[in-house]
C-alpha cells in the first residue's frame, strides 16, 4: 500500500497549507503570499531602484551641473544631457554651468542606478516609485519639467490625477545606495554621505576628500 | 396530460437545470479557490465579494470572444462536438434526486430533472456519449495536438467506463436485496438508503441505529473503484491525459475559441459535479438525513434534504479539487496498468464477492 501512503502524505501538505492559507481558523493566512497589489502595497526595500529625481540644495539651487556624467555611465544610453552656462546674475546651479536638458527614456532605463553612483554632486537620485506605465511612449521620456524636485522639496508626480497615484513614494530616496560605495576607500564603508530622503538637504556639507582620506574608520562616528 | 401535470414537469426540469447552471459557477470559482489556498494564494479576488463572479465575468469574455474556426477543420463536427460535451452533461443530472418531493396543491413535485426506471443505464449512456465530443472534437480539429488528445481520450474512456459499469452493477445488486426488486432507478435507490442500519440488522442495534443504512458502508470497495472511475470519466487530474497542458497545450480543445470553448469548459464542470451527485446518490444515500419533521417548521425540514444532498456532493466535489492540486499527472502506461491491470480485476473480484454474499443470503448456502 506504498502508494496510498505516498498520496496521502501529498495530500497532507496541500491540506494543512490550505488551512493555513484561508483568512479562517487558527493558523488563518499565516502561509498567504498574495498582496491586494493596488489596496495594500508591500514594505520596499531600502534600497529600492524606483524613478529618478534631480535634487535642489536647500536654498533652492540645482544640484545638476550637466556634466553629462550620467549619460556617460548609462549602460543603456537612456540618459540625454546637455549643459549651458549660468547666468551670472540669477544662476540655475551653484557652479558654473547646469542642466539645461535632462531626459530619461523610461523605456530603456534599466535601473541599475550606475547614474547616481556616477554623479559628482549627488544631483540624480532614484525613488520608491515604479509605477510608470503609458499609453504612450512619447510619455515614457521623462524631461527635466518632470524629474527635478519643486523648490518646497517636494517631487513632482506625472499623473497627480490618477487615484492610485502614491505621491509619498517620490519623497523616499533609494537610501545608503553609497554607503559602501564612492571612492572605494575602506573609511566609507558604512557612512552614509547623503539623506536617506531627497529634498532640500538640511545636513552639514561633506567634509573635503582630503580630510575624509585622512580619516581611520573610528573616527566616523564622531 | 393535464395542465397542472405539464407545469410541474416543467417545473421540475427548469429548477434542475438551473441548480445546475447557478452550481456550476459556483463550482468554477470554489476550485479556483481552493487550490490557491493550497498553494498558498487567495484565487480570484477583485470581481464580487471574494471573487465570486469572477466565472461570470469569464464567461461574459468568451461570450464576446469571436469563435475561430481554422481552415482546416471537418466543420460539421467541429461544430457539433462542443454541443456533444454538454447536452449529455445536462442530461446526466437530470436523472438525480436532489431534494424531498413536496406537495403543490394535490400536484407531487419530485426534486429531480426525470425520475426514469433506467436512470443508471441513462447515466452510463451519456457519460459514454460525452465521449464522442472529446474524439469527434480532436479528430474534424484536424491538427496534430487534438488528434493525440482525443486518441487518449478514447482509450482511457474506455478502459475505465468498464470498471465504472462494474462498480455501479455490484451497488444496483446490492440495492435489489434492500428492497423488493432490483431498480435502476435513482429515486428508488435513494429510497433504499432511508434509516440506519439498526432498523435491518438486530445484532449490535445500539451501535448500528447511528449508522445511516448507506450502500457505501457495505460496498466500500466499489465506491472506491467507482469514485477513481468518475475521476477518469471526467478527465480531472491526475488522470487529465486528455488535455495535459504541458503536452498537448490545450488538448481536444486546443482549436476552439470563444463560446465553443466555454461549452467545453461548462461540460466539464458540470460533468464533476454531476458525477458526485451521482457517487452520493449511490452510496452516500443521496438527500437521506435527519430532518425532525417534529420540531423543526415544514419549510426548513423540507430544505434539509437538499442541504444534505450538497453536503455530501461537495464532499466528493472538494476530493476532487484536492487531488488536482496535489497528484502529478499518470503517464500513459500507468493510466493503463490502473485501468486493466487493478481497477477492472479488482471491480470484478468484488462483483463475484458481493454476488455470493447476496446469492447466499437470499437463497440460503449451497448445502442446506
């Protein structure tokens, strides 16, 4: 009777996992694995890849100086930049040039945040936010109208109007996505350089490379 | 015929047949759900209430779907086979019992499609006949992965309808001594399984009068071969060669779309259903139960008798879902080796078995 014992133990495990999946009994949804995707959304991880954001500085400047360094990161060539000059009495960037044209091709874009690991001022950062599906490819573009972050620090979100639209995700920065990264010294392993959230950035300046070189790992903490 | 005899006989027929149709969704959706919840899912959730009219809703999508009909098709039957899966699925239900007849006026309304003297041999008919929807489908599809599911399906029909026949022989036998005569009629059977056991056998009466006088306690083993059977019949995994999605893609019904693949769909829930109504009409004693006519009002003890009739079909109903979700599909040969090599010897055995038995009680042992 080898064989009614092996079906039976077959349909122990979908019976009890049945028990344990139906939202009655004791064990009730202890085993569930579905979400209700657009009623309840799941925790993301911290270092979620969602859509990009151009960051301001607190007083409101552009952090993007259109070094096109992004563009030259890009693995997917989804990145187009171009730089122009400030305006010496009223200027977009604290340097000398900024952003002037910013686009990212959505459809293309794979994700991989190699972009803000290649940023020298910490201008492109990536959100919580993945959905981004269109009706129209010319919408899957993004322009620098759409990434860069209103002056309040809030982010701009494509479609505001639609109901599903979580507009709290744009403010979740894919934080500690160099905390072990940058130039690759042992001293930064664990510090995290930047806020975790985009938005006007409220923490001291980076103290100079020379000084972080000079640092031991021990002394980060102070 | 008079008027009040036709209404009631339309009466009877339109409430059958809707039961059905109403069950049937309903039986679409309990498996989905049921076999997400062992796997760990939650099945349809977003159309109704738990996701109870996500079947409407599907069918309302085929209903509108267009109805391909590839070039190379024999069109008459490719036509026809659809309509072969599921008039005789309606009609097998028709022949069950499902409720406690009721009085309209002086009129007696039967809950059942037809009550015929040869309702077992009506269901072995068209439970045959439903096999020519899954030949005929396969063959005029005329494309390679049907033909090989209809082949399948002809010889796994006919392998396990002859165990079926034999389960069902041994139970009607055994039924003929329950009463006077032998039937083949269901509400009669049905009659048959009233009471406990303790009202025929006095030996043990404190324990037997809690025993429901059930064919299936006496013939165990022929319920067992006769519920593997209906599983075959019905093409449900693990015996479900004749569609084997991994295989044939869809089977017999690879080349239809639309409304003639829903029909397909339809016949086969309905054929499960149907088959375990019947399998707890044979053994399970049908709408039998306790209803205290006494103390309960005359409408809720007239409901019983149906409650338990579904209590006992979804019993079987949800062993059949269960095993989908657990068994890996049978290879051929194994198909084969079940069919001619276990469950036929052994339907026969029990036949001989159960024959004795029943020729020994009736006509005393050959020596005395």
């Amino acid at each position: 009777m080898g064989l009614v014992s092996e079906i039976w133990k077959g349909m122990k495990v979908t019976g009890t996992t049945m028990l344990k999946t139906i939202a009655i009994g004791p064990f009730g949804g202890s085993e569930l694995v579905t979400t209700q995707y657009p009623k309840e959304t799941r925790q993301k991880p911290q270092r979620f890849h969602g859509r990009h954001v151009l960051n301001r500085y607190p007083d409101g400047m552009e952090k993007c100086i259109g070094c096109q360094l992004c563009a030259g990161a890009c693995p997917a060539n989804c990145i187009h930049v171009r730089g122009m000059d400030n305006d010496p009495a009223h200027p977009t960037s604290p340097g000398e040039r900024f952003g002037f044209v910013y686009e990212i091709n959505m459809l293309r874009c794979i994700f991989c945040a190699l972009c803000v690991e290649a940023c020298p001022t910490e201008a492109i950062t990536m959100t919580h936010l993945f959905e981004m599906s269109t009706t129209n490819r010319e919408d899957a573009i993004y322009t620098r109208d759409e990434l860069l972050m209103n002056r309040d620090g809030s982010v701009p979100h494509m479609f505001p109007d639609d109901p599903l639209a979580d507009l709290d995700e744009l403010l979740v920065a894919d934080g500690w996505v160099r905390a072990t990264a940058s130039s690759g010294m042992a001293a930064y392993e664990g510090v995290e350089a930047w806020q975790a959230t985009p938005g006007p950035a409220d923490w001291a300046p980076e103290p100079s490379q020379e000084i972080l070189d000079a640092r031991s790992p021990g002394d980060l903490d102070g | 015929m008079t008027w009040p005899e036709f209404g009631v006989i339309a009466l009877r027929v339109v409430l059958t047949f809707g039961l059905l149709l109403v069950l049937t969704i309903i039986n679409v959706w309990l498996e989905r759900k049921v076999v997400a919840g062992m796997q760990s899912r939650m099945g349809p959730m977003r159309a109704g209430p738990w996701g109870i009219l996500q079947t409407v809703a599907d069918g309302l999508k085929l209903f509108f779907k267009e109805s391909i009909t590839p070039r190379k098709v024999e069109l008459g039957l490719y036509v026809l086979a659809p309509f072969l899966a599921v008039v005789p699925a309606f009609l097998i239900f028709m022949m069950v019992p499902w409720g406690r007849p009721f009085m309209i006026g002086e009129q007696e309304v039967a809950l059942q499609g037809a009550d015929l003297n040869i309702g077992l041999l009506f269901i072995l008919a068209m439970s045959s006949m439903a096999v020519y929807a899954v030949v005929l489908a396969g063959w005029s599809s005329g494309s390679k992965y049907p033909l090989l599911g209809a082949v399948r399906g002809t010889a796994q029909a006919i392998s396990y309808e002859a165990a079926l026949g034999l389960a069902m022989v041994a139970v009607v036998m055994f039924s003929a001594t329950q009463g006077d005569g032998g039937t083949l009629s269901l509400a009669e059977i049905v009659d048959r399984q009233a009471g406990t056991w303790g009202d025929i056998i006095p030996v043990l009466e404190p324990i037997l009068q809690f025993v429901p006088r059930w064919n299936i306690f006496p013939q165990i083993v022929a319920f067992i071969i006769f519920f593997i059977a209906i599983i075959a019949e019905t093409n449900r995994a693990p015996f479900d060669l004749v569609e084997a999605e991994q295989e044939l893609v869809g089977g017999f019904h690879t080349e239809y779309s639309g409304m003639r693949f829903a029909m397909f769909f339809l016949a086969e829930y309905v054929n499960i259903f149907s088959m375990c109504a019947i399998a707890a009409t044979l053994f399970l004693g049908g709408w039998n139960g306790p209803t205290f006519d006494d103390a309960l009002p005359g409408f809720i003890s007239g409901i019983l008798p149906t409650v338990y009739f579904l209590i006992k079909t979804y019993l079987l109903v949800f062993i059949f879902f269960w095993l989908r979700a657990t068994l890996p599909r049978l290879r051929y040969d194994q198909l084969m080796t079940l069919g001619w090599k276990r469950l036929i010897p052994g339907a026969l055995a029990w036949l001989v078995l159960s024959t004795l038995v029943i020729a020994f009680r009736q006509f005393g042992m050959p020596w005395s």
